[in-house]
C-alpha cells in the first residue's frame, strides 16, 4: 500500500510541477490578486505578501486548519514538506521539532532547541508546553532553512510563527463542543468584547480530554490519555490609527496520566514481553506527571509617519514539569526515571520598520533572561544504585540585527542583513551514585549519603555569532517572484546537564555552537489567472559542529561508558520542496506538497580509548524522511440550506531513523494517513457541525523511543507511538 500511495503523491505532485510551469509560459498579467497574494506573512518580521517573501514558507491558515481538523500544532507535519512536528517521549505537551533534518531529539534542560517557536512574535525558549492547541488562530507560519538574522539563535532549521487572531471592536462569541472516540470531549468557549470603541477585551477557555489509547497493565492506569486546561486572555486598546496596546496571558496545564511507552523486545530479567498491544506498558514507576506554562506579554507598535514605525514586545514565561518515565516498561526498577524541569525567561524586544520610496527594512534590538533547571534520577536496579543528576542554566543574550531590501527596478529587488547575538551562559552540573535502587534525596527518597560524586562543577562561557542573509529577487510576472539566497543560523553551546566527569573530564568543557549556512533558490507566485498558486524552492545547506550525544569510552585510567554531548559531527543537507494548490472550479480545488531531503553526515567523531575516530559511515541523520507528501482535495457547495465542505487528505512519509545509530527495531518504515473532515454550517454562519476521521487506516508508527539495550538495564528497548484511528463530532456556535 505504501508503495502505491507514494507513487500516488508523487505522480500528483509532479503533475502539478508541469502543468503549473506550461500554464505559467503565456499567462497574460491580471488586475486582481490571485490567492497567494491574498495571503499576508511576517516571516520577515514585517508584514508582506506570500509571494514577495524570498523565504521558503508554508502557511496554514485558520481556515485551512479549521477545514482539515487540526487539533493542535503537530498538524504541520502532515502538512509541511520536510518537517517533523510529534510529542515528545514521555508527555502530551512537550514538543519536538525538525525541519529540513535539523532540530531537537532531547527535551532536557540545558539543551537548546534547533527550531525556533514564536507565539505573536514572543520567543518560547523551551519545548515543554510548547505543543499549542489550535484555537483564537489567524495563521500558522513554517520557516523552513536557517533564520539567523531575523530569529536569532537557536533557528538553525527554521522557525515556526504561531499567529493568534486580533480581537477587533466587534462583540464575538464562539462556543465549541467536541466528542470522539476514546471517550473523547472537548470544550471551548471564546469571547471578545468591545469595552469602548478604542478598547478590547477577550478571553478562551479550552479543555480537552480523552481516555487512554492503551493502559498500564502493572497500575491499571490509562496510558496515552489526555488531560489538558488551556486559556488565553488579552486586551487590545487603539487609541488612534497610529498607535496600538496589546496585553496577553496564556496558561496550559497539562495532568495527563505518565507515558512510559511500548516494551519492544523481550526483557533479560523477568520473563516481560512486548504487550500485543503498541499502546499498553507493563511500566511500574508511578509518581506525579504535571507540566503547567504561562506566559505574559506586551506589544505596542506606534506609527512616527509614513517611514517609520516602532514595534515593542516584552514578556515573561514560566514552566514547571514533574514526570515520571519508566525506560524499561517493566514492574522491576531497571531504569526508572522520576524527573522534574522549572524554568523562567523574561525577553524584551524593539524594533524599526521602515519604508521609503523604493527601500524597506526593519531593525531591531532584542534581550533574553532565561534560567533553565531540572533534576533526575536513573535507578538501575541491575546495579544496585541510583544515579542523581541535577543542574541549572542561566542565559543572557543581547542581539542587535538589520534587514533591508533595495528595489533596483520595478522587477529586481535585493535585501540584506545580519545579526550579531552574544549569549553568556553559567552553569552548574551535578551527578552522583547513592546506594539503592530507589529514588534519591534529590526527588524526595530516603535521605542518605552519596556514594560517590561523578560531577560536580560550575562554568560559564560567552558565545558570539554574526549571522548574515543576502537574498536577491526577481518578479518574472506580476504574479510570479523567484529568488536566491544565502543564509546562515547558529545554535548556542553550553554544557552537557547528564554529563559524567569522573568518566569523561571533558565534559566540563561544554560544547561549542553549531552553524547552518544555506543555499537557495526558489520560485512563487500564481498563474492562470489565479486558479493555481505554488512554490518551489531547492536548497543546499552546509551543517558543522553538530551538538552530538554519543556514547564514549572512558581515557584509561578510567574504564566504563558514558553519555557525552560534543561538537562530534557535520553534514550535507540538500533537497527540495513543492507545495501547489489548483482551483479546478469555484467548488473544488486540490492541494499537493512534496518534500524530498537527503541528509548525510560528514563527520561523526567518537572516543574510543582516548583517541577520536570518525564512525559516520555508521551513522544515520534522525528524523530525517528522504521523502515526505500530502495531498488533499477540497469541495464545498450548497447542502441542505447551508454550506458542506468535504476535504480528505493523504500524508506520507518514507522510512526514517529515530537515532543516529540505526536500529531495527526502533527504525520506522514508511507510513501513510488517511484523513477525511466534513463540516456544513448553516447560511447564517452561526451554527457547524463537523466531522472529522483520523488515521483511517488505522496505521501504526513510531514517533520516539529509548535503546538501553543489554542486561545491565534489562534490554530496555522502547518505542512511543502516533494515535490510532479516531472520529471526533464538532459542534460549534458563532455570534
């Protein structure tokens, strides 16, 4: 089948490709704008239309994410060529992200995420809380290759803008109710309120639950549930055409039951198997799983006059996670890991747009105050111990940046920019063994003394980078723009938060940054009179000082292995991408993507008896699909005195590797999913009903795992699993 859907999604993709490009040989220039003009982006932190931006950028629109049923932000994968968007291992809120091969697999403290999540243009530094439900959203933008000089650090694989819908002066109120399988309901209210004709306020309430996919048959807990609060609530004040005050606040609150993940091979101690079922665990570590975020901000953007204005977004954000993660899926005490993260950040930001006669621009200056902590236990019970680790990050990072492009002519445009980022870091790392498999004083066990210290050391580094962008531009049409560009993204160093120092003394030394300079050209824009809108872009990227974890073997005196995070890789990153939607009639209209990544490492260093040795020939880039597609049709029409919309849709992804250290037991094949989503709303507009099917197939596939293989851990290899087949029932009320 998979095979069949593959050559389904490419001989459509590639049917688009031509008939797009013919259709674009003798097209005459039209008045009106055509649908990718419509569509208005800040990928370059100012706002433009879809065509004229010389990056590569998906958009999802409310509407389109409204159409398909996307419940929250890990819709993009589906959508998105070349990224990966999953839950992380363990939580039903904590995000990881790819994009074009590049991101984060660990969600520990103290490492930095590789694509950069904005919400309203507020930077938020840590993946936990970061999966976002989809509601009060206008838009949703993916950024795809380094976004240095706009976006900072931390953005080397692209960056993903979750826009939240203005308020407005109009009185709002929408109601939404949903039930599904699983025990699955839903709830959201929704209300703007206009206090005066120049002030707003607004709110959303939101709570999402279902049952468990599986269960935990030690415990006879759920497993794969959902327990989800969500709010958000915001003033918009406009006192003049001019000038304009937003204040928000959001809050998530995740109390999901732990998720420990599928026992995949037979245990070495015990006599467990692998549940028949992908969802269930024999897990028996229980504790506290809870993960709550907020965030406060405050954005004032002020027009001086025609050329200028000014833009200012401060905020505040804060986690606290407590979670528990059984490794080895079984009752005994293998490898439990009880653990907790806090963290808290505050980030200013101001910024210059400018606009001349035939020039724009913008500028800006940013500042981040940002403390990351944690601690964990591994109680390996195979040795008798338990091994404590805890530390903490605090950051301050100033960049300055500029952006601008010159208009040569009516059709030739460049732009170019950099930014110059200083990130000082201060560190503190602690790791020690206590006697007995049970937790440590650390998280609330038996109080007793340390059996021995592995590490225990502060540092503090600074890491500057200057991170360049030129682009140049070139309207064949008014209706079709191609450019190419050479950008440049780096992500900051630090240390390593598990590091064991009495094995591996380098690992007070931390790590350094990574870069990823890119190569691109592309093409967008609309023909046929605006029936059919595309873009494409093909990009080379050059990816070095790679923040590798690799297992390394201890410089003699020292014997044993240990977990080290190094600048130990680079690699070669090239592909391209094609998205394309067709307006066949004014009732139908398809829509292709296509994603096509090769991802091979360079380099990949590792110590063996004290001396590196490049092991890349064994080596395999994580989460990094050579092939990815989606395809939807979309029909609407009258129906019953209302308006129905049908769009199924089918996504694909070819066989990727969880790790770096191909496995076949974790590696995941090729997959497909089929979705179908209905929605018919009355001809006032009030009322909707939708239905929405998921994974029809009901496909399995892995999106995360853990490989402790051997005895010591008791063969501990697990694998986290995408949700089955569903069927959700929505009903909303608008006014």
């Amino acid at each position: 089948m998979n095979r069949l859907v593959k050559t389904a999604l490419l001989a459509g993709a590639a049917w688009s490709a031509m008939s797009t490009i013919a259709m674009a040989q003798d097209v005459a220039p039209q008045d009106e704008a055509s649908a990718i003009d419509d569509i208005v982006v800040s990928a370059r932190r100012r706002e433009e239309t879809l065509k004229d931006v010389p990056v590569a950028v998906s958009v999802l629109t409310a509407e389109r994410l409204e159409q398909t049923g996307a419940q929250d932000i890990t819709a993009l994968q589906q959508q998105t060529p070349n990224a990966t968007v999953q839950i992380a291992r363990g939580s039903n809120s904590t995000l990881i992200s790819f994009i074009r091969g590049v991101g984060q697999q660990d969600p520990l403290w103290g490492f930095e995420p590789g694509v950069g999540l904005y919400v309203d243009d507020v930077y938020i530094a840590r993946p936990q809380g970061a999966v976002l439900d989809i509601f009060d959203v206008n838009r949703i933008e993916v950024l795809r290759g380094p976004q240095g000089t706009l976006y900072g650090r931390n953005t080397i694989g692209g960056a993903i803008k979750y826009v939240t819908q203005p308020l407005g002066h109009d009185l709002d109120f929408m109601a939404r109710a949903t039930v599904g399988s699983y025990n699955e309901h839903n709830f959201l209210v929704s209300a703007t309120v206009p206090v005066t004709e120049t002030l707003s306020v607004g709110g959303t309430v939101a709570t999402y639950r279902h049952d468990g996919y599986g269960r935990n048959r030690t415990t006879g807990e759920e497993h794969y549930n959902k327990e989800v609060n969500a709010y958000r609530f915001s003033t918009e004040w406009t006192p003049t055409d001019d000038f304009s005050l937003r204040i928000a606040y959001d809050r998530v609150d995740d109390e999901s039951a732990p998720r420990h993940g599928h026992r995949e091979v037979n245990s070495t101690v015990g006599g467990f198997t692998p549940p028949d079922d992908v969802y269930d665990t024999y897990a028996g570590l229980t504790g506290e799983q809870d993960v709550d975020t907020s965030g406060v901000s405050v954005t004032g953007e002020y027009r001086v006059n025609d050329m200028l204005t000014i833009k200012s977004i401060t905020a505040y954000r804060e986690g606290y996670t407590d979670t528990v993660i059984d490794f080895d899926q079984t009752p005994l005490p293998s490898l439990d890991v009880p653990a907790y993260y806090g963290d808290h950040q505050f980030t200013t930001e101001l910024q210059g747009l400018f606009t001349g006669e035939n020039w724009s621009g913008v500028a800006g200056l940013f500042y981040l105050d940002g403390s990351s902590k944690g601690a964990f236990d591994t109680i390996a019970g195979g040795l008798g111990v338990v091994i404590a680790a805890a530390g903490k990050v605090e950051t301050k990072s100033i960049s300055a940046y500029a952006d601008f492009t010159y208009d040569f002519s009516d059709r030739l445009h460049a732009s170019i920019g950099g930014r110059w980022t200083s990130d000082e870091k201060d560190a503190e790392v602690f790791r020690a063994f206590y006697l007995g498999a049970t937790r440590s004083p650390l998280q609330g066990g038996t109080v007793r003394p340390i059996l021995q210290t592995r590490t225990n050391y502060t540092a503090n580094d600074t890491f500057e980078k200057f991170t360049p962008r030129v682009s140049v531009s070139y309207d064949f049409s008014d209706e079709v723009t191609g450019y190419a560009s050479i950008s440049q993204g780096f992500k900051s160093g630090g240390w390593d938060m598990r590091g064991d120092a009495f094995l591996v003394p380098q690992t007070v030394d931390g790590y350094q940054p990574e870069t990823v300079t890119n190569y691109e050209l592309g093409l967008k824009g609309s023909v046929a009179d605006g029936r059919i809108w595309f873009a494409a872009s093909a990009f080379y990227a050059d990816y070095q000082d790679m923040q590798i974890t690799t297992q390394q073997v201890a410089t003699p005196p020292a014997t044993g292995i240990a977990s080290v995070v190094d600048n130990a890789g680079s690699a070669t990153i090239y592909g391209f991408e094609f998205e394309t939607t067709i307006r066949f009639t004014d009732n139908l209209s398809a829509s292709w993507a296509v994603g096509h990544l090769n991802n091979e490492f360079d380099e990949f260093f590792t110590l063996i008896s004290g001396a590196p040795v490049d092991i890349s020939n064994t080596r395999e880039p994580q989460n990094s699909p050579s092939l990815t597609s989606f395809m939807s049709l979309n029909w609407h029409g009258d129906f019953a005195g209302g308006r129905l919309t049908i769009v199924p849709a089918l996504s694909y992804r070819s066989a990727y590797h969880l790790f770096d250290a191909p496995d076949p037991v974790l590696d995941q094949d090729a997959y497909a999913l089929v979705d179908l989503s209905t929605t018919w709303t009355d001809s006032t507009g009030h009322y909707e009903i939708g239905l929405y099917g998921r994974n029809l197939t009901d496909e399995v596939y892995k999106v995360g795992g853990y490989n402790f293989a051997g005895a010591t851990f008791n063969n501990s290899i697990s694998a986290f699993y995408g949700p089955p087949r569903t069927y959700q029932l929505q009903l909303t009320y608008r006014y």
